[in-house]
C-alpha cells in the first residue's frame, strides 16, 4: 500500500481530506491471511468515512443518513478451478441474509472497525477483480455463444456479473459500451455492480520480478479502489439528501430547511462531485462511468431542480404571507383611523362614544372581509398555513 502523502503528490492534494488523511481513513493491514466463510483471502481493511463537515450535514437532516463511509476489503479469490471464479465471486460478494449469507455477513462486520456495522440497505459489495491467465484463457459455455464473443469478453462479462450463466444476445453491445481504455496488456469494463479487469497475456507470477501485472494489481488495490470509494462517498450524500428533499416536500417547505440543504448541497458538489485524480485520466475515467452507470448525474441534478421548486415555494408562501398581513392591517387600520378621527372630533368625545367608535370599526372589518372575497381568503390561507406549520 502507498501512503496518503504519495497519492496526494501522485494525484490531487485536495485529495487528501477527503480520501487520505488520518481524520477519514483507517487502516489495518493482517499480519496472516485471514479468510470469509466464503472462502475468501482477506489481506487488508480500509475503511474511508466522510469528512467533518458532511457529516455534521447529514446529522442535522431528520431523515438519518443509511450509511456514512465505505469498507474497503483487500485479498484474493480461492484458488478454485478457473470455470468456477464468477461463481466463487458472487459468494464473496454477497452479504445479503436473504440469499442464505448471513454468516458471511457478520464475518464481514467483524473485520470492520469497533462501532462500524454494514448498512442495512447494503446487499451486495462492489467488487473491483484482476484476472490473469496462467497460459490461455479457458472458454467458458463453448458452442453456446453467439458469434462475436471471445474468451476474454466471456470472462469480463461473467466476472463483472458475477454468474455462470451464459449471456443474452444482447449482452455483448452492453459489454461494449462499459469498456474502459486500458493499456494493451489489460482489458477492463466497469458498471454499477464494479470494476472488472483481465489480462490478455500468460501471467509469469509473483515470483518474477518486473512482472507487469504487478503494477495493475497496485494500481488497483490503490488509486482504482480510491476512485470506487470516492463514488460510492458520492452516492451515499445524494442518497441522504434526497431522503431529507422527499420528507421536506411532504409539508410546507420553512426558509430556514430550505436554505440549509442548499447551503450543504453546495458545499458538497463544490468538494465531493468536483473532486478529480489530476493527470490520472484513466481514473477519473472510471469514477465517471461509475456515477453515469448509478446514475448519480440524473440525481444531483433532480436534487437541484427539487430544491429549486421548494425554494420557489417558500417564497410564494413568503409573499402570500406578506400579502395576508397588509390585507389584515388595511382591513382593520383604515375603519380604526377613520372612527378615531371621526370620534376625536366630536364636541363630546368620551368614553362610552369611544367604545361606540371601536364597534362601527369592528362591524365595517367583518363587512369588508365578508364582502371582500380577496380578503377573506388572504385571511383564511394566513391562519390555515399557521395551522399546518404548529403540526
């Protein structure tokens, strides 16, 4: 494993309170491998927490956030028969009590630090995969495949879903449009279920030095793991904001909400979602066919246009408010300031005719808000909106 300082001067320092630095990042490397009731080699746990600053943001939402760091699980498959992987895959990956893999679950909590649990909305992880060749890459469902398909394809698609089960005849133009640019050696695809990279050429094995997976695998357990990471951080904000939009638009929407959501949504895309690994093109490549593949762009943006329709409304409702107001003084000021001229202007102006004076203006308010009906339902909404706001 690099260090936080190493990636920050590789990539982006500002990278580094957001991904790396002591107040985000835990680390725990094992001294032995550990391995999961399903079989998997557990060498390494990260885990990556949102920063201050998000996290006060979604504690003070009423809607509690699902979740507020990632878990990231270094190791290796079993050594399984090779036509077996993705389905030795899918196990590991799998931590739904559902699907009969509540053992393996918990197994997977207890790696996670004191205090941290998985969410409950968490079924599946996403799984980033290096799948190397011994000699040549056994085909897999051969003479079941429609024309088009080639070993290496089998295994991105099949490593990628995590399945033994052979593709539809429209698979191969969804395999095409996940592929990623990679360097001659490495073919890769990447989609919402993770990363999936397979090497083209006969792996010689850690034993021999300059061995050119082993840079892929660096690279994959470091900067692609981090970009993964930073996009689910992504998701796991939009999904809390959205929550807090959708309990807000149940009632009348209060300035103060409002302003706050849109206050943290900015500080979140101006931090988060603008957040890049400089000149690492290939990795923001990846963090951006993950958000697109997620779907996060078409979240943001429906956050921004809800926010903005709330917001709307909390001015509408400002102005009716206003409106009320002004209608209320005029309805009940100007018969009060007629009667007391009137009354100041009398030869005898006592109290008994005061009180007389008071009840004439009264009388012409009720007279003006029932003949009135812009009146009365400026009065009417008034107190209906204070009613609403006290539930």
């Amino acid at each position: 494993m690099s260090s936080a300082s190493r990636r920050a001067a590789y990539t982006q320092r500002r990278l580094g309170p957001l991904l790396w630095g002591p107040q985000v990042r835990w680390h725990r490397e094992l001294p032995d491998t550990a391995e999961s009731p399903a079989r998997f080699q557990l060498s390494a746990v990260e885990l990556v927490r949102l920063n201050d600053a998000t996290l006060v943001a979604l504690k003070e939402m009423d809607s509690p956030a699902e979740a507020n760091g990632v878990a990231l699980l270094h190791g290796a498959l079993p050594p399984d028969a090779p036509a077996r992987l993705p389905k030795t895959l899918q196990e590991c990956a799998d931590v739904d009590e559902h699907h009969g893999q509540g053992v393996h679950r918990a197994w997977v909590a207890q790696q996670l630090p004191p205090g941290c649990r998985i969410a409950v909305t968490e079924r599946e992880a996403v799984h980033c995969t290096l799948v190397t060749p011994r000699s040549g890459h056994l085909r897999l469902h051969p003479g079941r495949l429609q024309q088009g398909w080639n070993s290496i394809d089998q295994w991105l698609w099949h490593m990628h879903h995590a399945t033994l089960y052979p593709p539809g005849p429209e698979a191969l133009e969804q395999l095409q449009g996940m592929r990623l640019p990679l360097p001659t050696k490495v073919r890769g695809v990447l989609g919402v279920r993770g990363l999936t990279l397979v090497g083209t050429e006969r792996d010689p094995g850690r034993d021999v030095p300059l061995n050119y997976y082993d840079g892929t695998s660096y690279h994959l357990t470091t900067l692609y793991a981090d970009a993964l990471a930073l996009a689910r951080l992504q998701q796991i904000v939009l999904d809390a904001f959205g929550h807090e939009v959708a309990r807000i638009g149940e009632h009348e929407p209060r300035r103060r909400k409002v302003a706050q959501l849109e206050r943290d949504l900015l500080v979140f895309r101006r931090s988060y979602w603008t957040a890049d690994f400089g000149r690492q093109g290939t990795v923001d490549a990846m963090m951006r066919a993950w958000q697109q593949s997620a779907g996060l762009q078409q979240s943001l943006q429906s956050l921004i246009n809800d926010l903005g329709e709330l917001s709307r409304q909390v001015q509408s409702a400002e102005t009716e408010t206003t409106n009320a107001i002004l209608g209320l003084l005029a309805a009940v000021g100007l018969p009060l300031t007629t009667g007391l001229a009137v009354w100041q202007g009398l030869p005898q102006a006592g109290a008994s005719l005061l009180w007389r004076t008071l009840s004439v203006t009264m009388v012409a308010t009720v007279v003006l808000v029932t003949f009135f009906p812009g009146l009365r339902r400026l009065f009417v909404d008034l107190f209906r909106r204070r009613r609403r706001r006290r539930r």
